[in-house]
C-alpha cells in the first residue's frame, strides 16, 4: 500500500531514465524488459532503504541504529578487505559498540531484503552480495 502511493510522475521519469542508462550500458540502441525489470528493482530498494532512516522536526536526518550497524559491518569488511564475515563476529563487534541485539538482527533482515548481502545461517557467514 505504501509503495503505491510513491508511484507518480517523477517515479516514472526515473524508471524510464533509469532504463535507458542501463540499455546504454550494456550498448544496446533499444530498452529491453530486463533493462525495465532492473530500475524498478533499483528504484524500489531506493525507496525502501529511504524508508528505514528517520527524520527529527527540523527535518535533518537522523541515521537509524540500523543504519549505523550496517556502517559498522560494511567498513569492518572493508578494514579486513573481505566480502564473507563471520555473524559470530559482527555479533560481538555490535554488542560492543553498545548496540541491542534485536538492532543488529533487525539490520541483518534489512539489508538482506535488499539484496546488499546473504545470511548463511547453516555456516553463521554474512556474505556481500554488492
């Protein structure tokens, strides 16, 4: 329901701009339906990750915990210069940081749901999918 409500004019701007840059990427003179199908993917977790910031009266943005876990797993990743962590690991390295342990679940789900990594629950491994 929320989402129908951002579809407008601008959203389909962007869709069709959107879909024309990725024809041009892959140096096709024409837009094809994967070229559609993708923007709309991109747009749409556009949106939704806009969704999980919040915004405080004076209308500046305040970072979510969220967010601010997901910083903390994706510069660890970049620190150590690897794309599969250990959740055994990023658990500990929240929790350190002050973090609640329903945040750092809830950021896993997120950002899963977003297609930024994969949860190998059976190995305990986050793995960057970007």
């Amino acid at each position: 329901e929320k989402f129908k409500k951002s579809i407008n004019i601008k959203f389909l701007i962007s869709l069709i701009r959107l879909s024309m840059a990725l024809a041009k990427l892959n140096f096709k003179d024409l837009i094809s339906i994967d070229d559609t199908k993708e923007a709309a993917r991109l747009l749409t977790s556009s949106i939704k990750s806009l969704n999980h910031f919040k915004f405080s009266k004076t209308g500046v943005q305040k970072i979510s915990i969220e967010n601010k876990i997901y910083n903390l797993i994706r510069n660890t990743s970049v620190k150590i210069g690897k794309s599969i962590l250990h959740l055994s690991h990023l658990a500990k390295l929240s929790s350190l940081m002050g973090y609640p342990q329903e945040s750092f679940a809830k950021c896993l789900e997120i950002y899963e749901n977003l297609n930024i990594w994969a949860i190998s629950l059976k190995q305990m491994k986050l793995v960057f999918l970007l």
